[in-house]
C-alpha cells in the first residue's frame, strides 16, 4: 500500500510540475515532448518509480535552468 501512495504522490507532483511549466513558460512546455523517460531495461517495458522519479528530477531540473538568466 506504501508503494501505491508513493507513485500516486510522485503521479501528482508531475503533474502539478508539468502544469507549472505549461502557465509560466509555455516554450518550455512545448519541448517536454522531447524530454525523454528512460525504461531502465530494454526488455522491460514497464516504468519503474526509479525511472518515473529520475523524469520528475528532470523536470525540476529543466524548470530550474530556464529560470536562469542566460548571457550570450
């Protein structure tokens, strides 16, 4: 039963990440399709929490960045 509240809490705060990126930067939201979710096995086509919370890392990650001033 932990395990289900874990990757329901996990399922949640993607999609409130994903729902932030989309209102406070939508060009951002517009990559997120090219954001890639990792299978850890190649002949395990089922996503672990592992792999679901290394994407939800990677969002936070990418949200971070693009919060940054970037100097050319």
């Amino acid at each position: 039963m932990t395990n289900l509240l874990s990757k329901n809490k996990l399922m949640q705060k993607t999609i409130r990440i994903t729902g932030e990126i989309k209102v406070a930067y939508p060009e951002l939201y517009k990559l997120l399709d090219e954001t890639p979710l990792l299978v850890s096995s190649v002949n395990n086509t089922k996503i672990r929490m592992l792999d679901f919370a290394k994407y939800f890392e990677t969002l936070k990650e990418q949200m971070k960045y693009h919060d940054k001033p970037r100097f050319i």
